[in-house]
C-alpha cells in the first residue's frame, strides 16, 4: 500500500548543514508541477542532488526545496512571472534532504493546455557558472538583509521586492537582463 502525502503529514524542517553540493555540467535537474506549484514529476538527477527519494517529493509543494538563504523577493519575481504566462530564468540555491545546498540556473516555463490556460510549470536546472553564483549571492544577501529588518512575511517580501526594483532601475536593468549578463556564455543553454 502506497502512503499518500496527506497520510505521512507535515514534512520535518531541514536545517542547512553549510555544505555544498554540486553536478555535472551535461546534467539538468528537471521537476514539474501543477498550478499551484506542486510537484508532480522529478527526474532522477532531482532527487539524486536533493538527496530525496520519489515519494518524498511528489505530491508536495514545490518549495520544499527552499534555501531559507534565497531572498522571498526573487520566489515572488518567480511566480508573478510565470503565473502571468511568461518564462524566467533564475539563479536559485536549494536545499537538499540532507541539508547541503545546491546552486542552480533555473528556466522555468508555464505549460499550457490546449486552450491556452496555465496547467502547470516545468523547470530545468542547469549547472551555474561560479562568477554568476558570486554576483547574484552578493544580491541576494543585500534582499536577505532587507527582509530580515521585517518582523512579517509580507512586509518583509515587499520591502525586498520593491528593493530589488530600485536596484535594478539604478543599474537600467531587469531581473532577466541581470540574470543575462552574468551568466557566462559558455554556459548560455
């Protein structure tokens, strides 16, 4: 007898451990999800880098591998995007089962169903260049600052997201301009 999601209840926070993982470069880490961002297929590379076995993720909310490092902004940026019908690209730290963490550069995509309506998201996750983890880490840590001086979630997601705007606008630049331009050519999918 399988044991469904609901029946195992609540998953155990994981703490992050400091230790990094990795992958090769001619691997993607591939999920899809369904609207509301639960997951419903994870590729072996997933759940090998996760450190997670298949019936601990399907079924389950998408963020479970959410880096408590990773600034709410970008999460927002993310499903505003991709909620809206278009395509991002991102650089995500995540967290695996085991509490090690792994960089990625995500391209996340909605799917559409045959009359043009949301079904669902899909992403794949490539290796990232180490010059572009440094540059959005250093971003990332000044949104992370900015939400930590709010005591509420929301509070503490706009501020950051409204941040991240001006910082963006003073550099004359989007989110996916910036992703862009650090990310090396040799890795450009």
């Amino acid at each position: 007898m399988t044991t469904t999601t609901a029946e195992r209840g609540p998953r155990v926070p994981v703490r992050p451990t400091g230790q990094e993982r990795t992958f090769s470069p001619d691997e993607l880490i591939v999920s899809k999800t369904d609207p509301r961002g639960i997951i419903t297929y994870a590729n072996d590379v997933f759940l090998r880098v996760g450190a997670f076995e298949r019936d601990e993720v399907i079924g389950r909310p998408h963020n479970v591998i959410r880096h408590p490092d990773m600034p709410r902004a970008v999460f927002k940026l993310l499903w505003d995007s991709v909620s809206s019908g278009r395509e991002l690209f991102a650089y995500v730290n995540n967290l695996a089962a085991d509490g090690a963490n792994y960089w990625v550069l995500a391209h996340i995509t909605p799917t559409k169903d045959p009359a043009g309506r949301i079904s669902g998201y899909h992403s794949n996750r490539r290796k990232p260049a180490q010059e572009g983890v440094r540059a959005a880490s250093a971003l990332y840590d000044v949104l992370l600052a900015e939400e930590r001086r709010h005591s509420g979630g929301r509070a503490a997601v706009e501020a950051s997201s409204a941040l991240l705007e001006r910082l963006l606008a003073e550099r004359g630049t989007s989110y996916e301009e910036f992703i862009w331009s650090i990310v090396p050519e040799e890795v450009r999918p």
